[in-house]
C-alpha cells in the first residue's frame, strides 16, 4: 500500500476522500520473495535448505541466518515463538525447512566474478575443441 488514489464522487466532481492502492488477494505473490523495503542493500540474501551440507557450505561462503528481529512476521508467517532470536525458516516440502540466510555483498560479488571466469574458460574450451577447429560438413558454426 505505497501509492494512494483518489475517490471520485459522481461524474465531474472532485475527489472527496484519498485511500490507499488496494492489493487484491488474488493478486500472484511469489512465496519466497524477499520484499525491497526489508533488505538491507550491503547484502545478498538467499535461501538455503537443510538438506545435506547446505547450511555448512553456507556458513563457510559468509552467509549469517537472518533473525526474526530483522524481519517481520507477517512477511513470511515464520513460526510464532516469541523469541526475538529465532531464524526465519520456511517449510519447503519433503520435509526439507529452507533458512533465509544474508551475504556481505562484497562476498557475493566475488563469487560471481570466480562463476564468470569459470564459464568464460569452458566456454573457450568449447569453441576450441569445436569441430576439431575447422568447418563441419553441416556447415559453419559462428560465434560472435
């Protein structure tokens, strides 16, 4: 409910009362999206199952658990324990519980430049190996 619209009373009249933009229920909500207005901008956020290693592996990339008393309740209708202290956790099926967990963005952004040289170094590696490096009898293959 950012945005408010005015009410007009009958046609020509000018608008008698002010109220918020209505958000109907019907309206597609994505489960796990994280609202702007409740994430800090110095970090990244991500969700992280408790399956395996998950969590560990996390916790080794800089990821910290994000606390009830950072987000509201009734963003994701986490649990209702009155400790203020508790990590936001989400049921994800299979008995799996998913933990919203937050990165320094200095981290994230590190881990994307070491993802993109890795896919820049296959990538070369794929259009070296290519067709033995010469035309194919299917044609040209092209990369710009």
């Amino acid at each position: 409910m950012e945005e408010e619209t005015q009410v007009k009373r009958g046609r020509g009249r000018p608008p008698k009362a002010v109220r918020p933009t209505r958000v109907p229920m019907s309206g597609q909500q994505l489960r796990m999206a994280i609202p702007e207005e409740y994430k800090d901008p110095a970090f990244h956020y991500a969700w992280h199952t408790d399956k395996k290693d998950t969590l560990y592996r996390a916790k080794n990339a800089g990821f910290v658990h994000v606390t009830t008393a950072e987000m509201p309740h009734h963003v994701y209708g986490v649990d209702s324990s009155d400790n203020t202290e508790s990590n936001v956790s989400m049921p994800v099926g299979m008995g799996e519980v998913a933990y919203l967990m937050k990165q320094p963005i200095q981290f994230h952004e590190e881990d994307l430049d070491e993802q993109r040289k890795f896919n820049q170094s296959r990538i070369a590696d794929i259009k070296k190996d290519l067709n033995s490096g010469k035309n194919g009898t299917y044609g040209d293959v092209k990369f710009e």
